[in-house]
C-alpha cells in the first residue's frame, strides 16, 4: 500500500498488508497485536495505540512516532537492517530497546520511564526534554549523545560509553547515583 492515510482503523480486528510506503496512520489501535514481517517505509504513526505490540520482523525504515501510547512495546524482536525510527510527544514507558543499533534515534517530548536500553549502541541519540526515570542503561553506548534537556536519569559512567554526551549540570546528580555518591543541598 502506498501514500494512504489509514485513519481510526482496528488492527486488532482488520489485518494488516505486508507493505506500507509513505503511509500515515492516525488514530489507529494496534495493541497487544502481532505485526510481524510487515514493511513500515517513510510511514507516520499519528496518535496510535501500540501498547505491548509484538515486532517479529517488523521493518521500521525512516518512521516517525506522534503522540502514540507504545507501553511495552518490544523493539528488540524487529527486523535490524536499515532500522531508522524517531519520537516524539510519546509514551514509552517499559519499552525494550536491548542490544539494538540506534545510532542519531531522536526521542522528543517522551515518556522513557523504565525504558530498557541495555547493551544498546546510543551515540548521537537525542533524548529532548524526555522523562526517563528508572530507565536501565548498561553497558550502552551513549557517545555524543545528548541529554541536556532530560531528566529523571540515573547513568553509571563506569558501565556506560559517555564520550562527549551532554548533559546539563542540573543533571549531574544522575551521573554520580550510580557511583554511590550521595548529593545533599
């Protein structure tokens, strides 16, 4: 299917095509919903519901995120060539991300609490005023990344790859958490 707007469908009651190209979706219900080995090329998902959906295979090629609810969501069964996704004003709390390669992955305006970015290639990742308290970062690579507007993280420079990332120094405290330094005021 290409260059459609597929506006307030069902997918946990219609089916899905194996190929979307410039498509929008808006408003779309996709939860608890197996979309796997389906293509997602130049697509834009506009106030969707993708809570706890699973992405066997899926391809997410040069797709943008609006306003959606993706609680849950696992990322990390997606098909891993060519991957290009990006966020903004979304809900991602528990999200898994673990081991995948998001290199420049844009996260505008969201919600990452308990968000797992375990083992994850990171660098140039923008995390823009992005809530991402108790997310897991371990043995990720955060290099250039950019997290000078975001708030509610805990990052263990020890275990994580930290060259040149920006953070602001009202968020030095999540830096220092995880080395079992307490600051006081």
């Amino acid at each position: 299917m290409e260059n459609q707007i597929i506006e307030k469908v069902d997918f946990t009651i219609d089916e899905l095509e194996p190929n979307y190209y410039e498509c929008t979706f808006d408003k779309c219900n996709f939860s608890g919903q197996s979309i796997g080995r389906v293509i997602f090329e130049r697509c834009t998902f506009k106030e969707c519901n993708l809570s706890l959906v699973k992405t066997n295979n899926t391809s997410w090629l040069d797709v943008l995120f609006t306003d959606c609810k993706m609680t849950g969501i696992n990322f990390t069964l997606s098909n891993r060539f060519g991957l290009s996704i990006e966020f903004r004003n979304c809900l991602l709390s528990y999200a898994l991300f673990t081991e995948m390669k998001l290199k420049g992955t844009r996260f505008i305006r969201c919600d990452l609490q308990n968000a797992d970015f375990m083992e994850t290639q990171l660098p140039e990742a923008k995390f823009t005023e992005c809530d991402l308290c108790y997310a897991s970062f371990h043995h990720t690579n955060l290099e250039k990344a950019d997290f000078s507007t975001a708030r509610n993280y805990a990052l263990n420079p020890a275990a994580n790859r930290l060259k040149k990332a920006k953070f602001s120094r009202y968020g030095l405290e999540g830096l220092l958490t995880g080395l079992g330094i307490e600051v006081v005021d």
